[in-house]
C-alpha cells in the first residue's frame, strides 16, 4: 500500500520560522537569536517544516528524538547542530522541552549574497551533515560560541544603520571559523571512532575493488552509505587522518586495480576500462594519465 505523502510547511523567512514555532518576532528581518530557555513554555511543533534558512543551534536537556534526514538525534547531551537551507526537521509527540537551554542562531541567505562569506559557507562540510555527527563541544568552546552569540544578539538589537550587515556577517564569519576549528579537534581527539571508521572504509574499498567481474565505478555515496554517515563527514575524517578525501581515495586504489589488470591480464585498454565500471574508456584513459603520468598503453609497454 502507497505511503501517504507527508505535508510540510515551508519557511522562506527568519519570521515565518519563529512564527512557525511559536518564538519571539525577530528584531532584525535577517537575523534572529533565540534564547532557548524562554521558549520552555512553547508547544513543540511535530509538523514537519522545510526551512530556507541557515540554523545553529546549541540545545540542551532536551528530551525526546528530533528526526533528520534518515536518522534521529538526542539532543539531552548538549550538542551543537548546523542546518542548511533546503534540509527537512521533524520532532516526534513525545519532546520534553521543560528544561530545555541553549540558544539558536537563524539567519536568512540573503546576509550574505554580497560577501565572501556567502561562497565560503558552502565549503563547511558540517553544514550537511546527518545530525548524529552533530559537534561535541568542550566547556571552554562551548563559552567562547557563548559569547560570540551574544555579541551577534546585541547587534541585532541595535538601530539597523549602514555598518550593521558588515558587522553581523564578520561576527557570523568568527563564528563559523570556530566551529570549523572544533569540528577537526574532534576528528583528532575521538580517535578511536574515526580510526574504527577509517579501517572500515579501508575494508569496504579493497572488497569492491577485489571483485572480478565487471562492477560500477564506485561514488562516494555508495561508501558514505555503506558506512552510515553523509558523505561530507567521511571526506573530512579521511582528510583529518590520511591527507586525502574520500574520493581520492577512490582514485588511488582504482589505479591501483588498474596497474594489476594491465600486468596481469591480456585484457585490452578497452576492456580493462569496462572491468573497472568505466563507460566510455578514454575517461580511464585520462585519469589513468592524470595519476601516473602514462598511459594504459605506455604503463604496460614500460614495464615489458
């Protein structure tokens, strides 16, 4: 039987999402800082809602499950979470905000069109990450994103003049480049997680390329998913631990199966390429030159 189709409400501004939710109106129409411990008395919306909207959030001593994505998040532990525009929230009937705290920092895309900043964002990975690899501050992080939210809050108290945009955004831009920060001292300090990840990745890329018959050229996706994390976490642990992201991974051991199958084998070039899921193969070809700096034909005849 076909599942019905779950309605959803889209939030374009910073006032339809705190109207949405039943928290203060902003003060400024781009920027809104809630304090968390006054919306306790807000009944928790379990409508699912697609917000257009940049959100931080720093909850704690909520109890109950927010779903995200395909997974679920406990926010009880005080975590800080990133959303983007475009990304879908729901929480289920049996949330306990009554002795919820932190604070939620929302703001608008428009902020930033006209600033560096509005390209720059795009490269935080954490911004679509699953919310179960959400960031674990230490007491000290978590006092300095504090205070820099409260400086951004003041901001958005003042009369809006002609230096208030640069200011919030330069704030905005501080406070990104901390969490930045925190996110890779946490690949560095839960080593034991990120390694058991990173061997399994390992495992999971020398079986796909141990297979003998012909297979799909494999995306970053396929091992993301394999693995249970989104694929802009994988690439940052790789890049943490080894150097390199997921897909030059991928690259690596591909021309390596490659080197195996052009020595080992009297496959043609053609048919190498279609063992290792290449469509068309003058892109083998290419990648195979762009990496070792040969061709599949001057690989083999080099090593005759």
């Amino acid at each position: 039987m076909k599942q019905p189709v779950k309605e959803f409400r889209l939030l374009e501004s910073v006032s339809d999402f705190t109207q949405h939710f039943g928290f203060p109106s902003p003060v400024h129409p781009l920027v809104a800082v809630i304090d968390l411990e006054q919306t306790r008395h807000v009944v928790p919306q379990t409508a699912p809602a697609l917000r257009q909207l940049y959100i931080i959030t720093l909850k704690k001593n909520l109890k109950g499950v927010i779903q995200y994505g395909r997974g679920a998040y406990d926010f009880n532990a005080g975590v800080l979470a990133f959303y983007a525009p475009g990304q879908l929230c729901e929480s289920n009937d049996s949330v306990d905000i009554s002795e919820l705290s932190g604070w939620m920092l929302v703001f608008h895309p428009d902020l930033l069109h006209k600033y560096p900043l509005g390209k720059k964002i795009t490269s935080y990975g954490f911004f679509s990450y699953q919310v179960h690899e959400a960031l674990h501050l230490a007491a000290r992080e978590e006092g300095m994103l504090d205070g820099l939210v409260k400086n951004i809050r003041r901001e958005c108290e003042q009369p809006i003049d002609g230096f208030s945009q640069d200011v919030l955004v330069s704030q905005l831009d501080v406070l990104l480049s901390y969490s930045n920060r925190f996110y890779h001292r946490q690949f560095l300090t839960r080593r034991p997680a990120e390694h058991d990840l990173l061997t399994r990745f390992e495992e999971y890329l020398t079986a796909y390329f141990a297979q003998q018959e012909e297979h799909p050229l494999p995306t970053v996706q396929h091992f993301a998913d394999a693995l249970h994390v989104s694929p802009a976490y994988l690439g940052d642990m790789l890049r943490v631990l080894t150097g390199q992201n997921t897909q030059q991974h991928i690259h690596q051991a591909l021309i390596n199966k490659a080197k195996q199958l052009l020595l080992g084998t009297s496959l043609t070039i053609n048919e190498t390429a279609f063992q290792l899921g290449f469509e068309y193969p003058q892109y083998f070809t290419r990648l195979f030159k762009s990496k070792t700096g040969l061709t599949p034909a001057a690989f083999r005849f080099s090593a005759q």
